[in-house]
C-alpha cells in the first residue's frame, strides 16, 4: 500500500513513539459496548486492539453485551425491567444472559484470531482467554425489590489473570460472575471492568461507548476532569446524559480503586483508541485521579523543555529573556507541569532581600492548554509555597497578563512599593505593569 502523505506518516511516528515506549508492559483494561460489537466498524476496533497488544500492552477485555441480551429476551416475549438502571434478572433472562454474553465472547475471539495475509492480523497469533476470574454476590433485596440473579463483583482473581497476562495473552472476561455455590450472576460490563482495574492496578481503564465522552450540558466533549471535578459534575446531573452519568460514577469508582487514568470514547469514531492514546490531547474525555499528577518541583532534565516553552514569549517580550545557563542555576525555583512527557506549564519563585515579600515570575502555559485550569494550579502551588516560607506578599512584573493576574487577586501598585534591589533592576524600557497579592 502506497502511503498518500509520507512526512505526515514520519511526523505521526515520531510524535507517537514516546507513548510507544511509555505503554509497553503496562496493563490497560478496555470495556466494549454491546453495541460496539455489533457496529460495522468492529473489525477495525479489533485491528486496533490486536496492535495495542503487539506493541507490549497487557490487556485485559471486558465486552457488553446488553443489545445482545435484550434481543433475545425480546425474541421469547419476556419482559424487561429495570430499577435504578439494573436489570431485574430471574432464571429465564439469566440464560438469555448466559447465551448472549457467550455468543459476544466466541465473536470478539474469533476476530482476534484472524490472520490471512495482506491483512491488518496477518501474523499476529494472538492467544485469548476467559474463564472464572471473577467472583460474584447477588445484590439481593433492596427498597423491597429482589434482583435475583443480578449481581455484584465480589473478589477479582487478580494473580490469576496476571499469569496470563505474563504469558501474552489477552484475558477476555464477560460480564458475569460466579459464587461459591455455583450459581451465576449477571454484572454490568463497566462495574466488570472497574473491578478489574482496580485489583489489577493497572495504568488505564478505556471505556469504549455510544458517545463521544463526557457530555456537557450543551453536548461538548469534556476533555479532561480531575476526580474532584468529576464527582461535583455527578451531583450537578441535570447536564448529564444517562450514559454520562452511569459512566462517571464508573470513572470515580475506578480512581478511587487506584486506577490513575480513565478514558471515555466512542466506538463509532474510526481510530479512537489509537487517536486517544497515541496523540497528546486524544479525542474524547480523560478523568485522572489526581489534577496535579504533572504539576511538580523542576528538576535539570526539564531545562530544555522549559526553553521551549517560553521562548516564543521571550521574542514576542512578554516574558524577559533568560539564557539556558541561567535557568539551569535558577532551576529549583520552577514548578512545571508536565504531560505526556512535554512540559506544558512553568512559574518560578524567587525570594527577596525582603523576607515578607517573593516574586512571581516567568509564568507561561503552552497555547494548546490555556483556559484549561493549569495556570490556576501553578497559581495555586506557588502561594502554598511562598506561605510555607513566611512570604506574606506576592509581586510580579508583566506587560501583557496584567488583566488575568488581576481576576486571580493581585492589584495594581507603585514602583516604590518593590524591594529596594527588584527597583535597581526594573527595565524601564519594557515599562511592565507592577502587581501585588498579600497572601
């Protein structure tokens, strides 16, 4: 196959080598939609899936399988009822249940196991593996109604599953559970998959869905949320969607399990693994355990992507301009934020003679990620610093920021009100605006 764009190609490589590097070895877990099994475009989701897993990613598989389910209790007249989003499950649905879940399983294994050639598969010899790796308890009775067979994930055979991820293989788990009494339950894929991630502590849960993320209230993608954002979008859920909402609370349960990252994205986008894990601002949502996971102390290897970050501002002036041996000597009093291994964000602070009084400065975040909070957080982290130092007023010096530094606190003040050694090096040709915050 002849390659239309070959720099585009070499650039789209090279740019997602990094995450090449950075995945191997890591365990990610992927729920499928039931009606992402069904779509015309799933044999390039396994495509996809095939070359996660040939580029080192353990992977663990949890499919849905509800469109599936529910055909077939359509199909024998049985009715379908649902209370707080579960499905009420007596013993004809269980084996509906059972039929479809096994059917969806022997589907997805199948397509995994192609490998005719001048195909994406050819070669590929991919082993794949269910089995009972997950123990299940029945929910019971609840407000005064049985769900009979419907269940909850108990234990999670974690060591298990982690043998044969050792050995390459890719374990597939339906979403059903089994008790010590041999009875099995019906358990909701996501919940599945959450469970799994959590005992596996594995570095990702991918949620493939209808939708393209998170939805805002005006239908937008989300791009990013931090756990606490997350859980205050949950409360507000008139600006939700069903599946919004039922995949957040997943989302949640899975951070606070341990599981550092969550994506959200649609099936129904050709590529959306590989666009959302292989380019630096992916292509649907991504709730993150922890906000500040790139926002740290700088240290000698973030001299470089510093300089890249605030040399174009240094040429337009609205930073003053800094050599690299300078910054190597004033390195440790930088914060940065990094992402995906570039740093997007940095501020630096610098005492005074005067020991009340610190400066703010080179404070710069990457276009790509303005409006997105990261100035906020550096804002935030270099207060909680200075505090700790018995700094008691902030100042800063700037030319064109002076409206944003103002929404955040700081006030206008004289030249006089500067330490006396800040006021011999002010460069009156730049004639930057001076701001204070007492903190």
């Amino acid at each position: 196959m002849s390659i239309e764009h070959p720099q585009q190609f070499v650039h789209w490589l090279r740019h997602a080598s990094p995450y090449i590097h950075a995945f191997s070895g890591k365990i990610f877990v992927i729920t499928i939609s039931g009606e992402a099994i069904e779509a015309e475009n799933i044999d390039h989701l396994v495509h996809d899936i095939a070359l996660l897993h040939g580029l080192g990613i353990k992977l663990v598989l949890v499919p849905g399988s509800r469109p599936q389910i529910e055909r077939r209790l359509a199909e024998q007249g049985a009715s379908i009822r649902y209370v707080d989003d579960k499905r009420i499950t007596d013993s004809g649905a269980i084996q509906c249940i059972k039929d479809a879940a096994s059917s969806v399983r022997i589907d997805i294994e199948a397509q995994l196991s192609m490998g005719l050639a001048e195909s994406p598969m050819a070669g590929a010899s991919i082993r794949v593996i269910s089995g009972n790796f997950i123990s299940a308890k029945p929910i019971g009775v609840r407000a005064g109604c049985d769900y009979l067979f419907t269940g909850e994930v108990r234990r999670v055979d974690d060591q298990a599953i982690r043998q044969q991820l050792d050995n390459n293989t890719i374990v597939l788990i339906p979403p059903l559970g089994y008790s010590s009494s041999g009875e099995v339950f019906n358990l909701t894929a996501h919940e599945v998959a959450a469970a799994c991630a959590g005992a596996l502590g594995a570095d990702k849960l991918i949620m493939l869905n209808e939708e393209r993320g998170i939805l805002d209230g005006r239908r937008r993608p989300i791009p990013q949320l931090s756990l606490v954002d997350a859980e205050a979008l949950l409360a507000n859920q008139r600006k939700l969607s069903d599946e919004s909402k039922h995949t957040l609370k997943v989302a949640i349960q899975a951070c606070k399990r341990g599981v550092q990252r969550c994506h959200v994205i649609s099936h129904k986008i050709d590529g959306a693994l590989l666009l959302e894990l292989f380019t630096r601002d992916g292509i649907g949502s991504l709730i993150s355990a922890d906000f500040y996971e790139g926002l740290r102390t700088a240290n000698d290897d973030d001299v470089g992507g510093i300089i890249a970050l605030i040399a174009p501002l240094e040429r337009e002036g609205s930073l003053v301009r800094r050599s690299r041996d300078q910054l190597e000597s004033e390195i440790e009093r930088f914060y940065v934020v990094e992402r995906d291994g570039a740093i997007i964000a940095c501020a630096a602070l610098y005492p005074s003679a005067s020991k009340h009084m610190a400066e703010l400065a080179c404070v710069a975040v990457h276009p790509d990620y303005r409006d997105m909070g990261y100035g906020e957080q550096l804002l935030k982290q270099i207060e909680k610093s200075a505090r700790a130092q018995g700094v008691e007023q902030l100042f800063l010096l700037t030319t064109r920021a002076s409206l944003w530094f103002r929404e955040h606190g700081f006030r206008k003040t004289r030249m006089d009100k500067l330490p006396k050694k800040r006021r011999v090096l002010y460069n009156y040709q730049r004639n930057a605006k001076v701001l204070i915050k007492t903190l």
